[in-house]
C-alpha cells in the first residue's frame, strides 16, 4: 500500500470514516499537481458538465464523485464513482462525456489542460501511466456493461461490493470491513435497478450471511469467496456453484 502523502487523505479517511483507495492511483502524476491549492465541492454540486470543455486535469484528494448520464425525462445513470488518487479528464477528450457531481464532501485539485498535455508529451513514463489508467477505464466501462445486460440483481451487488474491497486494497477471504460513501439510490442508478431492489437485495444477501450491515453504509463482507461466485468472478472453495447462491438470494 502505498503512503498517504497528502494530508487530506489522511483527514478524510480519520474524519469520514470512507476507506482509501489503495494502491494510490495517482501515484505517477502526483508531482503535477504539487503546490497547487485545492478546490473544495459540497456534496451534491458539480464540478462539470456533459459537453462542457475539459479545461482542467483534476485529481481528486479526498471524497467521491460520480460521472452521470442523464435522460431527458430526468433518470439518470450513474456510469461510475471517482475516488480519491482518481485523476478526471484525460478519458474524455476535449468534452465532458458525462455530468461529474460530488456524492460527499470532496477536495481536488486542477491543473490545467494544456500543462498536463505538456508534461505527458514530454516523458515516456507518464504516457506509459495514462495509457495504463485509460486500459483501467475501458476495463471498468466493458465490466459495467456486462454487469448492466447480463447479470441479475444479486450479481450486481456482489460485483459492486467486491468492486469497492478491491478500491480499498481487500482482496482477502473475508471478513472485509467497507464503508459505502454512496447512497441506495446512487447505487440503483449504478446499477440499472429501483431502489426498492437494491434493498431487497441487500436484505436478501444478509440473511444469507454474506454481508453484515450496520449503520446503514457501513457492512461486513463476511463471505469473500461465495461473493465473487455470485458475481461470476470465480467459484466458492466449498464448491457450491453461484447458482445455487442466486436462486435463494430473492
């Protein structure tokens, strides 16, 4: 894992209680964005627009975003949530794909376009990390479309809840101890589900014992092995195949 150098991480992860992202993915790009002061989001504001111009790089310190896409009768669909040592813009090209909002207090930092443009054409190792950061985004892009037309509702939640653990570096059997920034809703719109399945479905999955929740947000991944089963990732050691998992997670 790597150190949180930034005070912000740390204040955040001792204030909010919302796990860090580990290993640091901004790591590469950090020093572009050294000495510049950050700018600080409310949750629920925005921090650009679809078809705005991506004027800025941003990398986010502490806090999480999300990128929405919204519908002309006022559904949305949340495409992915940004976490701190995410770096937001280079994936869009020269506008803005989706609206970017804050789902919590967030802190980034901007450096302009053209500065990030420069530094990348001129080292081979930071075009080697962005082309490596943008693999990440189309890998997360074909994940989220296979999790939206292919899978069912327990699936999507074991895929989601896993997807946080390995944000925050748990990758272990279990138990795994996650705190979710996000609320039910966001996580519906995430997912491509009503409120009223997710909870189901969380409801569901607890009985079963898979996760443990308290606090609302905060849960325990108590079955790592039968949670990735379920969302096709690999199978359980026990054996038991995901179906019979999914059958009685209604």
């Amino acid at each position: 894992m790597y150190a949180l150098s930034h005070p912000l991480l740390l204040d955040t992860a001792l204030r909010t209680g919302i796990a860090l992202p580990s290993p640091y993915p901004a790591k590469p790009f950090a020093h572009l964005f050294a000495g510049i002061p950050p700018r600080a989001l409310a949750a629920g504001e925005g921090l650009a627009w679809e078809g705005s111009p991506v004027e800025n790089v941003h990398l986010v310190m502490s806090g999480v975003i999300r990128s929405v896409r919204y519908l002309r009768d006022g559904r949305r669909m949340i495409t992915r949530f940004i976490y701190p040592g995410d770096v937001v813009g280079p994936a869009d090209g020269a506008m803005y794909r989706s609206t970017l909002e804050a789902v919590t207090r967030a802190q980034l930092v901007a450096l302009p376009r053209a500065r990030w443009d420069h530094a990348i054409a001129g080292s081979p190792e930071l075009r080697d990390a962005l082309f490596a950061m943008l693999r990440d985004v189309a890998d997360s892009a074909q994940r989220h479309a296979v999790l939206l037309g292919r899978q069912t509702a327990e699936e999507r939640l074991a895929a989601f809840l896993l997807g946080i653990a390995r944000r925050v570096g748990e990758g272990g059997k279990g138990p795994v101890q996650i705190v979710l920034p996000m609320g039910r809703q966001d996580i519906a719109d995430h997912m491509g589900l009503t409120l009223e399945t997710v909870c189901r479905t969380f409801t569901a999955c607890q009985r079963l014992r898979l996760i443990r929740v308290w606090r609302r947000r905060h849960m325990w991944l108590l079955d790592m092995d039968a949670l990735a089963g379920l969302a096709g990732a690999t199978a359980p050691r026990d054996g038991r195949g995901a179906s019979q998992r999914t059958a009685r997670c209604v």
